[in-house]
C-alpha cells in the first residue's frame, strides 16, 4: 500500500470519483461524510493526507460559506500542524473548493491549513488533481503509508492480523484475529472468506452487496462487523462501508486464510469458494509465468 487519503464529502458523487482516483494512483481511500467522523479518523487512523471537500460546511446557518469553509479546514488542520525540516506539513490537507472561489478565498484557506486548492468541477480537473496529491504527498517527504502510520499519535488498528483457521463447532466458524479465538454464525463466516480473499486479492477494494452474497440478508455486515469489534482497539473499524453499500477489511488488517482447512468445510458454499480461488490463483501464476 503507497498512501493513505482521508475523504471527507457529504456528496456520494465526489466520493466515488474522489475514492476512484485516488485508487488508480496506486493509493488507498478512507471515506467520512462530516467534520466529526473526520475528527475521530484523524485522531484513530494513520492517515498520510486529507482531501476536504468545501461542500462538507453547506448546512444552514448565520455564517458565510467561505467562513464555514475556513473553520472546517482551521479544525482539522489543528489536529496535525506538524511541519517537516522543508516547512511542509507533514500531514497535507487538499481543499476542493467552490467552481467560484476567489483568489482572497484561496489566500485565506492557505493561511488556514490548506496544503493546495482545486477547484470544481472535478471531473474536468482530473490530472491537475492527480498532480496535486502527488506534490502534496511528495512534499509531506513520507514514501509511504508505513512512513504516514509510524509518525501517527494514535492508530489502534496497526498489526491486526485476521486468521480464518477453518475451526468449526455446531453451526459456526472459527477465526483468530491477533492470536485471540473467536468464532461466527456459518452463513456469516461466508461473508467474511469472501471479504478475506477479496482483501488477499487488493487490499483496500470494495465488494458490493452482490459480490457478497448478502443482497436478502442487509444485516449481517452490521453482525459481522459488532463480532469483529470486540477483538480491536475502540475506535478501529474492522469492517468498513462506503456509500454505495460496499464493504471492506480495513486496510490496515493483514488476512491469513487456510484454504486446506477450509476445503473440508461442511458448508458446500465454502467449499465451492475456496476452489474458485484455487482456480483463480492458478490462473494468475499461469499469466506471471
């Protein structure tokens, strides 16, 4: 994984271009939707840099936008001011700003924290943003998100390490995470094996509902997701949802599955699983060799 970027929109829209360009440059997107869920990610995550969307302040209220704008960024600024030797900040913050910004805006959103400002629309700014969060990062003077996460203040998720052992009891399946057993109803097991080889496969990608095969059962990431959370730090997010109803293992969650054991599973679905995976894996030696 290269980097790290914390995406803070309210519009689904700018999320899925935002996370989709991000994720062609090779790096990895954590999406919020407000400054609160941007306050506790940057206090619980170690994130290498922030893309702040101006539109995050448009509630209603006495104050102007840019005023707004100006005390979002000052807030989240203020919990990395960090410079580097060079004077950069070491945590980079990319404001996208209103198509009618003004140059007095811009001047007065560098002043508040902004690393750099682009402009909407940003589907017709694509490369220029491209080009943005590479100087940004480059500047932060950090190679990589193992760099961003060693100078975090606080990352309760770093070194979880998710074991799918295979074990069975009546009616569930075993897992250890960070050498801790614990275990899950069968049909959620299932969930979390296709979660676990799609992490293996790309770490950070999303897997829809579809993809899942939860499409008749929308409770079972919120179940998954609360058995997980009693073996993580408070505060780490174990299994994360993006906007459009997708899931993922956190980034920051090294997976080991045991595809031997798991071939012996009582559940032909899990069976089933594991040799398309084989398959899979075959496929791609064939292609690398």
């Amino acid at each position: 994984m290269h980097h790290v970027l914390l995406l803070v929109t309210p519009d689904p829209a700018a999320a899925r271009m935002l996370r989709g360009l991000v994720e062609s440059m090779g790096d990895v997107a954590w999406e919020v939707a407000s400054i609160d869920e941007a306050r506790v990610a940057l206090a619980q995550k170690g994130c290498c840099g922030v893309i702040l969307d101006a539109a995050i302040d448009e509630e209603p209220g006495p104050r102007d936008r840019a005023h707004r704008t100006l005390s979002a960024l000052a807030e989240l600024r203020a919990k990395d001011a960090r410079r580097n030797a060079a004077g950069s900040f070491v945590l980079p913050i990319l404001l996208i700003a209103p198509e009618d910004e003004s140059l007095d805006d811009s001047d007065a959103r560098y002043a508040a924290g902004a690393s750099a400002v682009v402009r909407k629309p940003l589907a017709a700014r694509r490369e220029l943003l491209a080009r943005k969060i590479e100087a940004i990062l480059g500047r932060a003077g950090r190679e990589d998100h193992a760099a961003c996460a060693v100078n975090a203040v606080n990352v309760p998720g770093r070194g979880v390490h998710l074991a799918l052992t295979g074990a069975r009891t009546r009616g569930r399946t075993g897992f250890r995470m960070n050498a801790k057993p614990g275990d899950v109803q069968n049909g959620h097991f299932v969930v979390l094996l296709r979660l676990a080889l799609a992490h293996g496969r790309r770490r950070g990608g999303w897997s829809s509902r579809a993809q899942l095969g939860i499409t008749r059962n929308p409770e079972i990431p919120s179940r998954l997701r609360a058995a997980l959370r009693a073996f993580v730090s408070p505060g780490y997010e174990p299994l994360e949802a993006d906007w459009s109803g997708s899931f993922r293992l956190s980034p920051e969650m090294t997976v080991e599955v045991d595809l031997d054991a798991l071939e012996e599973h009582s559940l032909p679905v899990v069976r089933k699983i594991v040799k398309e995976e084989r398959e899979l894996r075959a496929k791609a030696r064939k292609r690398a060799g």
